[in-house]
C-alpha cells in the first residue's frame, strides 16, 4: 500500500507530490526503527528486535516476493541476517542502528524516530529542507517501483 502527501515549500512556494513507499524485510517484531528519504519520501521499518530463528529462515532473493521485484528488499535481507545467531536460534537479537541509502538516490536515508509523525522533506525545486506533509492525501493500493 502507498500513500502521498501534497505539499507547498515554505522557501521557495514549489508544490511538490511526495508517495511514500514502505518497505523492509518480512519479520515478526514488537517495535520496529524506522528510515526515510528525504527527497522521494521511501520509507524502511526493520524491527528492533527479533528472534534469530525468523532472521535465519529469511529467503535471500526477495526479488520474488509479495508479486512484486525487490532487489532492495533481497538488501535489506542480507543486511539484518548477519544479526542472526545460529547457536541460539530462540535469542531475541537486537539490530542496531544502520547506515541505509535510499534505492533512487544512493542518499543516506534519515532516522524518523517518532513514526509515523510528520518530517522534513527536501523541496525538489529549491533543495530546501523545509517541506513538511500536509498529512495523507491520496492512498493506493498498487505502487511500482523500480527497486
């Protein structure tokens, strides 16, 4: 599912259409740490913690998955399973804080520690950051993205 905001930039007046796209990998987690691009609005949750059993069972082409390509997904994938723990399948591991980039921009992505709250976002026309959402305005059931 994805959603968008319309925004007006308060520096430069640009009107700026950002979709949000939610993405990560498919594990079980009671809170997950969440990242988000700035400049296109991609966001990634990839849980706190986990128990390394479901970290070990992950399928690492998730190019397949949920009827859409993902190569960012199969990323994300190789990235959380180096937590696992193969001697205590049961342990509850917890993932620290990671360096992602953003699959369109090759950008650091930003923590977004009070998800789902609004963020700045970087205005397309003047690259001031200075854009915050007006709050959802259309929502679809069907996003292509190239990653």
């Amino acid at each position: 599912m994805a959603y968008g905001s319309e925004t007006t930039c308060d520096s430069c007046g640009a009107h700026n259409e950002y979709g949000t796209i939610n993405v990560g990998p498919p594990l079980p987690s009671e809170s997950s740490t969440y990242y988000f691009c700035a400049i296109c609005s991609v966001s990634v949750a990839i849980p706190a913690a986990v128990e390394s059993r479901f970290l070990l069972t992950l399928d690492d082409n998730q190019t397949v998955k949920f009827g859409n390509a993902s190569w960012y997904r199969s990323e994300l994938v190789r990235i959380v399973k180096q937590y696992a723990r193969t001697d205590r399948p049961y342990a509850l591991v917890r993932i620290p804080r990671l360096d992602l980039t953003c699959p369109e921009h090759k950008r650091p992505l930003d923590l977004w520690p009070d998800y789902p709250s609004a963020r700045l976002l970087i205005c397309r026309e003047c690259g001031e950051q200075s854009v915050l959402p007006d709050g959802v305005t259309w929502i679809s059931g069907s996003a292509v993205a190239p990653w």
